[in-house]
C-alpha cells in the first residue's frame, strides 16, 4: 500500500521540515491558497494543495475541518494509507515500524485518545489497509455527510430542539460511538441540555438502550472498548537512557461496523438525527464518494442493509502513548513526559557528552540516544496552549530559518506587533542569567524587577530562565537524562518548560518558569509590550546582531548607586533638551534623591530608573505607546538592551504599571506581574 502524509496547517512549515528531520520527504500540506502561496515562497519543495469546494456550513473554521476529513476519506478510499497530523504534533523517530507491527498493524483506523474527555483527538489519525465499503471510510465521510445535512436542515432541527452545528471533533467522536455501537447517533453533539437532570436523563436513556460494558462514568466510547496494557517497543528503550525497560502503555481497542438504524430512531436518543433527505450540498458529497468508482458501504438509513452492514468490520485502536503522549501526561519514570528531555533533539544528541562529564558514561557499544517516544503532541503545553509554538521552539523542532522566509520582518515573536515585529527589548546580560539562584523567590523577584522596569521603558522583557541544574530545580539530576525537576509550592510541571540551545542541548539547559508562561502575560497590546521566551530572545539578539539593530550594555554603575547616577544622568543634559529626555532625567534624579537608601544603597523607584535608562540609551522604546500612537524604531536608541545587574526597586509603581493595572480588569490578565497568584 502507498502511503501519504497530511500535514495541516498551523506554523505552516515547521510540521513539513520536522518530518523532513525523520526521513519523511513526501508530505502533502493541507492549507489555503494564500498560505500555501507564501509557503511554496519560502521552500520551494513544499507540496501544499487547497481545496476550491464550498461547504453549506458556516462554522467559523469549518471549511478547513470539512476539507481534511473528506480528503482522509477519499484517499482511504482509493486504496491509499493516509497519516493526518495536526500543527501541533511531533516526529520523534520512525513511526511506521510500530504502526506496521504488533499490536497494531491490524487496525484499520487509529487516532490519538483526549486525554481530557476519553474521546477521539483529530491531532493524528491514520488510516490504513481500509476496505473502500469499510466503516473506517465510512466513518471519515460520514463527517462531513452529517455536518452539511445538518447545515443544510437547520430550519427543522431547530424545531425539533437540536443544534444543527457542532464541533467538528466531537461529530468524527459521535461517528466513532456509531460505528462501535452499531447504530447512527449524536450523543456528544446533543448532549448539551439547559439543566444536570436533562444531561443525566440522555446519559441514561443511552445506557438503557446500548447496555454497554459498564466500566464507569457516564456513556461513551470506552464502554464499546478493550483495554489491554501492551509493553513499551523495545527498540525505543533500547535507545533511551534511563527509561524504564518494563515501561507499558493502555491500548483501547473496538471492532468498527457500518451502523445501521434498523429502521427506529428512538426519542430518548435524540430521534432522526437527520433532518430529511440529502439535498444541496450534502447530496453533492455523496454524488462525489461514488464518482470515485469504488463499491459504496451500505445505506445506513436503509434497514433492508443491515445484515450487510453488520458484516462489514474493520477493526480500531487509540494510539498507545509511544505515538501519541502529549505534554503532561505523566511518563514511565515520573514528571511530565514533555519535561522529560526526551521530546528534546538538542538534549539528546548531547546526552552522550553529558553524561561522561557527570561520571557516569554509556556502556561500550550503547547506541546513540534517542527518544523513547516516535510521536508527541504538544498539546496543553506548561502555560497553556497559547505555547504549542514554544514547545517546538523549546524542544529543537522549530526551523527558525525558513521562517523568517515567511516573515520578512522579523515579526516571529508572540511580542511581535505590526508597528514593532522585532520590538525593543530589555535582558539581563547571560552572566546574570546563568547565576546560582540560591531560591525561586530571589530568582522571581529578579524576574519582575526586570518586567517592571521593561514595562516603564516601553520595552519588551526577556524574561529571564534559570539553569534547570540549579539546587531549587534539582541540581546535578538535570545534567542527563531524563529530567528530574523538583516539584514544590513554587514550582510545578504545569508551569515550567525546559530548552536546551540547538547545538549546546545541555550545555545551555534552562528552565522556562512560573507566572511568565501565562497568556496575558505573552499578549502584546497598547499598554503592555509584553516579552519574550528564551527560545525566542536567543532567536531575536541573532537577527539583532545579523541586522545591526544595536545592542548595548547598561552602565553597571547607574544600577549601583541610585541618587549618584540619577543625578549624573540629569546633569548631562543641557536646559535646551528640557521637556525631552533631559526633562526624564532630572525627573529621575529628584525622584532618586528623594527615595533613593543611603550610603549609595542602588534602591530605584522603578520610574526613576526608567527614566535615567531612556535618557541614556534613546528614549522610550517602541512598546511604549499610547491607545493611539505608537513609538517609532530609531536608529538611534539599541533594539537590545542588557542589564548587568539585577537592579534593586521599591515598591512604588511607576505611570506605566498604575495604566496596566487599569486595563488589566478582565480577559487574558498577567497575574504574575500583578502580583496575584497565577497557579
């Protein structure tokens, strides 16, 4: 059988060259014309398609959901064995070797398991060895069937009380149930009632009719399901260092048949869940399935084919986790399996090296390390799923370079606006940076002393990472493989993310950390220039320097001695600047002398420190600007500017802080520089 790969679209190019990395040349990349214009651009060997068809759905996005789940249906049906993955999903290794033995080369359809509502995850599916009159392409186009009929008929679904829309995930999940229960229905779909008593009345009319396997909770997939434990493949721990050789994972399987009405559709189930007869184009869809010459499946409507029906059966499989872990899910050794390292390219080619240096090297013979895992999804990332990017950026699999082909202006980073694409930043030095934290309460503090005063300054801040090997997070268990992060009321899983440099791995290892990772704390808007992760900063003070942006150290004895140097920085500004810079300055000395501690004691008012920076190194930066105006880029002020310290302030917030707080009411807040709790 041939086999294809759908890419769908997302970063556009980094699902393409990341399964270029595993050996994964012929790819297709499913996107729209103007997407698949600017990545054909970029990379000329990108294969990207787009469809012209027009759906009766109007559900924001639907055209996209619509387009990939027919064409999964369609090349299943002639003969081919497809792959669809997600943006948001990761080559590891070579997937095909555990797909084509045991325990699955016997499933017809596969995909990834949700590991928040035990249903089908559209993130990867695959589809193989599937008979044209199958119910695993039954079920693929049974989607978009439902979808249209139910857009198409929405006047008389509404009169009957149910949603002639939902989510795409949930109406593949809805046809699963179906193809396993053996009859169509929309449990998932019409399960959203105005009250608890009418949700537990539909869970139990289902239950009464079906009598599934009663293994728990309310009805779905996993009562029409096989659970089974199946070892982990033993090439993938071969090449793992420290991965545990007895590792297993669940493996839920069901057997799949064409489903049939028998001629009933009961109430209690939600009635006809079609509203009439195909029309439009719902008729269209099928009209197109039987031009592809294949025999079609039998009329699930019809319940003269329902001894057909029943015989026709393809068999099923949620993927174990080797092909399908996502973030936090715990792994075999503990922690979360994304801060394992082993989702890391940089970590693992450096492990080797690693390892030798902290006295414990490979046995003689070892083969190189690998991942234990083939493939991931990066999905609910350490922060939120505003991050999914970070991770590929995090873990060595984002290619920064063709990406910059897509984006001319260097506008890659989540503090990236279209007045500023490569924003005016604010980082500490990597000599203060990479020092031993002797707490996370000196490190944080550190961190929103430099958020603080970057936010004054109209800056982006790179906000800081400490070395995932310092005491706090572990110390020397973080200098191999796997990763052994220290868990304490300061530090979680869901709140940390470590990243290793493309070419150093760990020789580089920091740990992304705490409140930061929030996603009002990566929104940039008019009052808040936001920042940027370390993935990104090591990423912009490259183009940066490749560009001659300007990059410049602050004077360390400014940040030494508060009252001295505010006054030094007014004193050189003639009376003809006043109402400018020279206005901030003598501004900051007046406000340093006042509140500045004694005996040279470097105590800053965050806006007098502020003010004494931009009076030194060209003003506000470009994050900087009011609901209205922006701040332009000069030449003349650095894009990146580095503090060689970690400057001491009060607790006085300054202007900028007092209209962040104003604005910071509701939606997406920044609770971390807030000072509230973000976990």
């Amino acid at each position: 059988m041939r086999e294809i790969r759908l890419l769908l679209p997302g970063a556009t190019l980094t699902t393409v060259h990341n399964a270029r990395s595993v050996g994964y040349a012929h790819s297709i990349l499913l996107a729209n014309e103007e997407a698949c214009t600017r990545a054909v651009h970029a990379w000329s060997e990108v294969g990207c398609v787009w469809s012209s068809r027009q759906w009766a759905s109007q559900v924001p996005h639907m055209k996209y959901y619509l387009d990939r789940l027919s064409l999964v249906a369609r090349v299943a049906r002639l003969g081919f064995n497809l792959l669809m993955v997600d943006s948001d999903v990761l080559f590891l290794e070579d997937i095909y070797t555990h797909l084509k033995s045991p325990p699955l080369r016997d499933r017809q359809l596969m995909a990834l398991r949700d590991p928040y509502n035990g249903l089908l995850n559209c993130a990867i599916i695959y589809i193989q060895n599937a008979r044209p009159d199958g119910p695993a392409v039954q079920l693929m186009a049974e989607v978009p069937d439902r979808i249209e009929r139910w857009a198409e008929g929405a006047a008389a679904l509404k009169a009957r009380d149910r949603l002639p829309h939902c989510w795409d995930q949930m109406v593949v999940s809805d046809s699963l149930i179906s193809a396993v229960a053996g009859r169509p229905i929309a449990f998932g779909c019409w399960q959203y009632w105005n009250n608890q008593s009418q949700k537990e009345e539909w869970n139990s009319a289902h239950v009464r009719f079906f009598h599934p396997n009663q293994t728990g909770g309310g009805f779905g997939i996993q009562h029409f399901m096989t659970m089974s434990r199946e070892p982990w493949p033993a090439d993938l721990v071969r090449s793992a260092p420290g991965f545990p050789p007895t590792a297993t994972s669940e493996l839920w399987t069901a057997t799949l048949r064409v489903p049939n009405s028998q001629g009933t559709w009961p109430e209690g189930l939600g009635g006809h869940i079609y509203p009439g007869p195909r029309a439009g184009n719902a008729s269209g869809w099928i009209e197109l399935i039987k031009s592809d010459g294949q025999p079609m499946w039998p009329d699930p409507e019809d319940p003269a084919q329902a001894a057909a029906a029943a015989a026709l059966t393809e068999r099923f499989a949620f993927l174990p986790d080797w092909l399908g872990a996502y973030w936090m899910q715990r792994a075999p050794a503990g922690g979360a399996a994304g801060n394992s390292g082993y989702w890391s390219g940089p970590l693992l080619a450096t492990h080797a090296a690693a390892a030798a240096r902290a006295g414990a090297p490979l046995p003689a013979g070892a083969p190189p390390p690998a991942s234990p895992y083939a493939l991931v999804h990066v999905f609910h990332p350490p922060g939120g799923g505003h991050l999914k990017q970070l991770g590929k950026m995090a873990m060595g699999h984002f290619p920064w370079h063709l990406m910059h082909r897509l984006r001319h202006d260097g506008g890659l980073y989540l503090a990236s606006t279209q007045h500023a694409p490569v924003p005016d930043v604010l980082a500490y030095t990597p000599g203060v940076e990479g020092r031993e934290w002797a707490s996370y309460a000196e490190w944080n503090e550190a961190a929103l002393a430099l958020a603080r005063l970057a936010l004054e300054m109209g800056r982006a801040a790179a906000f800081p990472a400490p070395r995932c090997n310092v005491s706090w997070l572990g110390g020397g268990r973080n200098n191999r493989l796997p990763l052994d992060i220290t868990e304490s009321d300061d530090v979680k899983q869901t709140w940390i993310m470590p990243y290793g440099r493309p070419g150093e791995g760990f020789g580089s290892l920091r740990c992304m950390l705490g409140g930061y990772l929030a996603k009002g704390c990566m929104h940039p808007n008019w009052f808040y220039p936001s920042g940027l992760l370390a993935p990104e900063y090591d990423d912009l003070v490259a183009h940066v320097q490749h560009n001659n942006l300007g990059v410049a150290v602050a004077d360390a004895s400014l940040l030494a001695n508060a009252p001295a140097a505010a006054a030094a920085a007014a004193a050189s500004l003639t009376s003809a600047t006043a109402g400018g810079d020279g206005a901030a300055a003598a501004a900051a000395a007046g406000a340093a002398a006042a509140g500045g501690g004694g005996g040279g004691a470097a105590v800053w008012d965050v806006e007098s420190l502020a003010a004494a920076l931009m009076a030194a190194h060209g003003g506000l930066g470009s994050g900087g600007g009011t609901q209205d105006v922006g701040v332009k880029q000069e030449h003349t002020r650095p894009r990146l500017l580095l503090l060689p310290a970690v400057p001491v302030l009060s607790g006085k917030s300054g202007p900028r802080m007092k209209v962040f707080e104003d604005n910071s009411k509701s939606g997406d807040v920044c609770n971390w520089l807030l000072g509230k709790p973000f976990m």
